[in-house]
C-alpha cells in the first residue's frame, strides 16, 4: 500500500516520464497531458496499464447543497515505472500523477465529487457517468477500453436506499441518521458503465423466470404504477430473446431497473442498475400503439447492451456507434414476436430509415463513423447516423450476407471479445470470413462516407415493391409517403398540394403507424403554408374528432396544440384543456396544451397558468399530487407568459448552470421562448444561446447540446434569425467541428425557410 496521493504532482513530471522514462512511440507530448482524455494518452495507458480494480467509498449527504466526499483504493499492475496520468475533473489539468512502480500497484486517495454528473435532486441522485464524465465524480481512468472491477459502498441518510451494479451485500448503521450500504464486487466493466442511484425510492420485486429482480421508481400515480408488473413481463421477454440470440445467459449478476422522472435520455444500459425515462416507461390510459412499441423498444434496446456494449464495448467512443447499432438493429427484431399485429416493416422505416434522411439532408450530416481526438467531446458523436443509420446500414448488411452467417458471425464475436473490447473491423473480420461477399467495401461506403450507403435507393426499393417479391401494400403506400416527403422538400410540390396529399391519405388510413407518421409529416408544410392555413387546421381539427383511429385523433389533437393558428381551432383546443374531457391525454399534455395556450391567448395567460397549477398542486384530494409535475409546470410555465420583462429573466436563467440543472426542463423552456408565435420578439435571443453553447456542451449531457440548438432555433424562420446564425459562424470561423455539426442539424429549416438549398 503507497501513501495516500492528495496533492497532484506537476504535469511536467508526466511529460518527463511519457518522453524519456517510457520510451513511447509516436504522438504529442502535449496531447498526452492536455485536459479531457486524449486518445494519445488512452493508447499509452492502454498499453502500460492491466488489471485495474477500485475500491469506492461515497459519502453523500441529505443536503444537495453539501458536498459528496470520497475515498479510493485505486489498484493495477503497470509494464513500467513512472508517472501514470489518473483523470479527475477537479485537479489540476483535470489529472493527478500517480509514480507508479513496474508490476502491482496501489493508491488511496481522498478527494470531492463535482456534481455535475451525479443528478442531485432535494431527495434523491443518480450518477450517469457515460461517455467519460466519471472522472468528475472520483479519479479513474476514464476511458472504455481500460475495463475495471468496482467495489462501491455509499454512506447515506437512514431513510434512504440505494442501488448500483451489483447486489447490496451488508448494511451498517453509523450512527447519527446514517448507514453504509456495501454491494459487492462488479465484473469487469468500463467507468462509464459504472453507476449508482440513491435516495428515497419506492421499490417492487418479481421473479421473471428463474431471476428476481427489482424496480425502483417514484411515479405516485396508482393507475401508472399498476403498470409494473407488465413492464417486468416485457423485461423477462427481452432477456429471453436476447439469451437465445446469442446463446449466452446474461452476464451480469442482477437486472435490477430505475424509472427516473426528467431523465436525459430514453435510458441508459448500466448493468444491473439499468436507468429508465420515466415518461416512456410510465403510460397514460389509452397509450397509442407507438407508445406501447416504444416501451418495449426502449428495454429491448437497454437489455441488448448487455451483451452489446456492456459485455463487449468499443475500444474508443469514435465507434460509440457499434453498441447502438446492435441495440437498435437487435431491438426491431426483439419486438417483432412481442406484436405480431403490427407491420414491421413500417415501424422500420418511420424509427431507423426516416430520422435517418431528416439528418442526412443537413449541412451537418456525418459519417457513421467519426474522428474523435479527445473523449471531452465524445458526446457530441450521438447523433441520428449513430442510433438510425447505422441500424439501417445493419439491415442491408444482414440481407447481404444472409442471415446465418451474420448470427454465426455475432456470435462469435461475442465469444472472443466477452468482457473486453473490440473495434468494427474486429467484426468485419469475423464476418468477412463467413461470406464471399465483399464486406470491406460495403463498408467503406455505409460506415465511412458522409453520405455513404444508398438509403433513397433503399426506400425506392420498398415504394416499388422490389424489395422482396411479397411486399405488402401498407409498405408500399408507407414509403411512397416517405418519398412525397422527400420531393416536397426537394420543392417539387407546393405546400397546398403536399398537405393536401397527406390529409387525403390520413383521412381513410386505418394503420397507426402510418398514420402517425404522416401526422409527422404534416408540421413542415404547414408552417410553410401562407395562405388557406386555416382551412387545414380545421379539416385537422375534424379529424382529431372524427378519425376511427384514437391514436390517429390523439396524436392530432396534439400537433394542434403545438402549431395551430385558427381562433376556432385555438378554442377547440382550449375546451379540450378546460374541460379535461379527454382521457386519453396525459398530465404532460395538460399541462403542454395550457402553457400553448398561454402563448396563443396572452390577456387569458394568468387564468390559464393559475387553473393548471391548481390541478397540480395537491389541494385536491381527487387528484394525485406529483411534487415533480408541480415543479416542472412552475418552471416551464413562466417562458409561456406574455411578461417580456419575465421571459428575459427565464432566458437569463438558462444561460447559468443551475437553470439548465434538470435538462428536459431547459429545453422545453428555451422552445417556449423561441415559440413560431413569437419569433420577432425572440430573435434576440439567438446569438446569446449560441455564444452559450461552448458552455452548454462542456456542463451538459450527451443530447444536450444538438437539443439545445433545436429549442434556440426551432421556432425561426425570418431572415433576421438567419442573419444571426450566419454571424455567428462569420464571427466563430474555427469552431469545433463536432459542435458545429449538432448547429446545422438544427439550422435546416432556418436555411430552408430561406432559400438554402444545398447542403
């Protein structure tokens, strides 16, 4: 055991060491020591370091307000002797020197966790460390390639519980209102897959087949929660599929679940401590069939990354993509036995194919594939060729090889990779083996081109009917809309005819995938729609009345709420809301459809903010009271007020750190702000949210910073809101390429609106 490291030993001692004591070939110096997690030093440490191991103690008080402190045993064995670079947010240059010896070695150090990773809210937390944010919550090598066991215990108040990775093994009273739960030893895994939540839960277990496991959550709602036992049933289905997939029981320890309201993200794959958005978890009385499919997507996704991500994770985040494609891709094909009412192939188009062409027509369009110098930036590679194209480029894939080889092919690469990491010609390798087919090349094209891959030719071939002989017509008439959408936007048709196209079709269609989709579809050419607008919004309305389909009229009612213009449809809409006369609506869209309305009747805003928060509020009996409805509704309310004075405070706010703590919050806000309604009002705010977003990218999690941009310029369409983007770039010359990109994604249909046509 080496003393205790407090204080972290100068940078020039690393760089003394990584250019003469040993002797590494090749690379920057200064890379290696530059803040973040350079793949310089990742390949260094890559190559010194095995066998790491930590051993965590967190204290964390009841007061989010208060500091969580630590302590660590950081343990491995290293090729030489020297200084070895260990990340931490809070030191120095963001890394402490460890003066390692060759062979085995271990640290203790004490130290204190920045919170901005570790979601505190006043009575509960939960750590989300992906893609290289556990170096803000206690030193590590925070790289995915460098696997460790944990051994994690936690202080906490008495009255509080806890989950992580692995099962709790001992609880100790400390005396004073606290205890110390101590869980047991994870399997090797990456940091950004370890993970800890705590604080005042509610909790159900069930045995689903030979597995007890256990949900933790705090949805209120009795009518929601009732909903347990089938989310533990679609669990077990899942796990099932996936073992026989593969042929590989589980490999962890425990599936245990948390459902967590204003989660980032739809979910997040932490083994056996899985992290779930409470509003796809949760659904209101008459979900409609996306909703439901979405569900079981969701864990059909986060249970494949067991075995594709968690069990076998890429080398570096620039392949961040070769988990998420297997997620996606194994995930359509999860669902399918689970609903066999519903056609796949359209759930296909309008999930993988469809959002994957939405961003590829953008100036900001990437490859699959992306250069990633520095894991400081890691999350800006998510984007939809990540989780859409690439599963679409694994579809043609597997149709290219067939489907025999390509699960021999997974499967093996499972076996050879379990529990360490792997590159995508690692797989190409393996499956180029298996087929005579040339793999290299298909690729080359679909992987690492900007554009690569045929994905029009691809929706010809299903709107054609020649993808397979026995093509129904639902997918035929699915991707001929598809294609409408693509020549419209081309301008090879008006908005009148366009509209009128779709609601044709919406009219007589009787499947809810196609029907949501061309609901979808609707929002552009509506708001491109200069004249006879209103005529449409109230054949809508009718619709949202008439239409046999509930999903189809719930789904309308909802589009409405967002875009409409009309005084009588406005009205409709504020019935809908006054008189709460629709069940198949959620508490989420009361409470969205009265801040639209606050925007759309301003000298009515107060009675309208004041009546929902009623609801809300507790003082009801009848009513659930949810603390955290009432407080998301209190802070997004205020963006929708007529107060200009007050919605410049509300922006003001979420340019700080602490008004973009809960980020689903922020970014509603911010779209409220940037409302269509109130674009002349509001394009003053653009190049303060886009002076912001070097910030927001370093404070944020991964989605962030692309949504950010969506909610800053959604709602512009003027020739002033493009004036400020392109003085922005004018101004900002040698902006980060990465960040630059989620920018143009969500600047497309502000160039679009005005004229910009090639990308």
């Amino acid at each position: 055991m080496l003393p205790r490291i407090i204080r972290p030993l100068a940078m020039a001692a690393i760089l003394a060491f990584l250019s003469h004591g040993c002797g590494l070939r090749g690379g920057s110096d200064t890379k290696l020591a530059e803040p973040g997690v350079s793949a310089d030093l990742a390949s260094f440490r890559r190559d010194v370091i095995s066998d790491v191991t930590y051993k965590i103690t967190l204290s964390i008080p009841s007061s989010k307000d208060s500091a969580i402190t630590g302590r660590e045993t950081v343990s491995f064995n290293s090729s030489s002797k020297g200084v070895i670079p260990l990340d931490f947010t809070r030191s120095d240059g963001e890394h402490i020197s460890l003066k390692a010896r060759k062979g085995h070695n271990s640290f203790d150090l004490d130290f204190v966790s920045d919170d901005r990773f570790l979601n505190r809210n006043e009575e509960y937390l939960y750590s989300l460390f992906v893609p290289a944010h556990a170096r803000s919550a206690f030193p590590c090598f925070d790289q995915p390639d460098m696997k460790a066991r944990f051994t994690l215990s936690l202080e906490v108040p008495q009255d509080w519980t806890a989950v992580s990775n692995t099962a709790a093994l001992d609880t100790v009273d400390l005396g004073g209102g606290r205890k110390r739960i101590d869980f047991a030893q994870t399997e090797p895994i990456s940091t950004y897959l370890f993970a800890f939540v705590a604080g005042k839960w509610s909790k159900a277990s069930s045995v689903v087949g030979d597995r007890e496991m256990t949900v933790f959550y705090r949805e209120t709602d009795p009518k929601k929660t009732a909903q347990v036992p089938d989310i533990f049933g679609e669990v077990g289905q899942a796990l099932s599929w996936m073992e026989s997939f593969t042929g590989i029981r589980m490999p962890f320890s425990k599936y245990d679940f948390v459902i967590v309201p204003n989660f980032q993200f739809g979910g997040m794959e932490h083994p056996g401590a899985i992290l779930y958005n409470e509003r796809t978890m949760f659904l209101g009385e008459k979900p409609t069939p996306d909703e439901r499919l979405a569900r079981m997507k969701l864990i059909s996704h986060e249970t494949a990354h067991l075995w594709f991500g968690d069990l076998v994770t890429m080398r570096w985040f620039d392949e961040v993509w070769t988990k998420e494609v297997f997620a996606n891709h194994l995930a359509a094909k999860m669902v399918e036995p689970m609903f066999p009412d519903i056609n796949h192939d359209l759930s296909w188009l309008k999930g993988y194919l469809a959002p994957a062409m939405d961003e590829e027509r953008t100036e900001g369009a990437t490859a699959i594939r992306q250069d990633l110098p520095n894991l400081a930036d890691a999350g800006l590679i998510y984007n939809n060729m990540v989780y859409d194209k690439a599963p679409v480029m694994m579809r043609m894939l597997e149709e290219y090889i067939g489907a025999e080889a390509f699960k021999e092919g997974l499967g093996k690469y499972l076996e050879r990779f379990s529990y360490s990491n792997s590159t995508w010609d690692d797989l190409v390798a393996i499956l180029d083996s298996l087929s005579d087919k040339d793999i290299m090349a298909f690729s080359k094209s679909w992987v690492n081109e900007r554009r690569g891959g045929d994905m029009i030719g691809t929706l010809r071939s299903f709107a054609d009917g020649s993808r397979h002989g026995d093509t129904d017509p639902e997918t035929i008439r699915m991707a001929s809309i598809l294609l409408a959408k693509e020549d419209y936007l081309k301008g090879n048709s008006t908005p009148q005819e366009y509209l009128s196209f779709l609601l044709d079709y919406l009219r007589t269609e009787t499947d809810p995938i196609i029907a949501s989709t061309i609901i979808s579809c609707v929002r552009v050419p509506l708001n491109d729609l200069m004249d006879g607008r209103e005529a449409v919004e109230l054949r809508l309305l009718g619709l949202s009345r008439s239409h046999p389909l509930e999903s189809c009229r719930l789904q309308i009612k909802r589009l409405l709420a967002s875009c409409c213009t009309s005084e009588k449809v406005v009205g409709a809409i504020r019935e809908v809301w006054a008189k709460e006369s629709d069940n198949s609506l959620t508490v989420n869209d009361y409470m969205s459809f009265a801040c639209q309305l606050a925007i759309r009747l301003p000298d009515k805003s107060d009675e309208i903010i004041r009546t929902q928060r009623k609801r809300l509020d507790g003082s009801d009996p009848s009513r659930v009271f949810n603390k955290n409805n009432l407080n998301h509704f209190d802070f997004v309310s205020r963006a929708a007020m007529p107060d200009q004075a007050l919605r410049d405070s509300v922006f003001s706010e979420l340019l700080t750190l602490p008004g973009r703590a809960v980020e689903p919050w922020a970014e509603e806000a911010l779209g409220y702000l940037n409302h269509f309604l109130r674009e002349s009002a509001s394009v003053k705010y653009i190049r303060p949210g886009l002076d912001a977003l070097l910030e927001v990218k370093a404070t944020g999690d991964i989605f962030f910073p692309g949504k950010w941009c969506g909610a800053l310029l959604g709602g512009h369409r003027s020739p002033e809101a493009l004036g400020e983007l392109n003085s922005f770039l004018k101004d900002n010359p040698d902006y980060p390429q990465l960040l630059k990109n989620k920018l143009l994604v969500a600047a497309y249909g502000l160039q679009r609106a005005n004229g910009v046509k090639e990308f």
